[in-house]
C-alpha cells in the first residue's frame, strides 16, 4: 500500500499531491494536531512524541476513566458433578 504521510505547520488553501498519488481513488484525512485530546490540547512540540515504551505523550491521562464501569456479575449457580 503507498501511502503519503505530511505533518504541516499552517495549512494552504490548497493540498499538493504527489505525483505517484495522482489520478487515483484516494482517501484524505485532515487531523489539527493542536485540538487533539479531550481534556485539552497537545501542544505542536509534543505532537507525535512518545514515551519510553513507545506511547504517545499524554495518552493514558487522556483515555483514563473513559470505559465505563462494568455491572458486577449475577451469580452462576453451583457447578454439577
């Protein structure tokens, strides 16, 4: 799969596309990497950067509590022998 990776500081009012992309059935995905998070923003700097184990800077405080709390359990019944 060929695939076309650019990170841009301010986004022209038109997309260069590469010459190998032209005239082909292509998917384009615009992300502001300054908005991302729902706690609050990533700074440009940190974009993209990763922890030791590889990862992103901020990720488990942003997606910490964000599953809800499970019911707990009904009971199964006792087991036959």
């Amino acid at each position: 799969m060929t695939y076309f990776r650019q990170i841009i500081d301010e986004v022209a009012e038109t997309i260069t596309v590469p010459l190998e992309l032209r005239h082909r059935w292509v998917k384009i995905i615009i992300l502001p990497l300054d908005e991302v998070g729902s706690n609050g923003a990533i700074h440009k700097e940190q974009a993209g950067a990763v922890d030791a184990n590889g990862w992103p800077l901020g990720f488990f405080e942003e997606t910490f509590g964000s599953i809800p709390d499970f019911p707990e359990r009904e009971p199964q019944g006792d087991y036959r022998i």
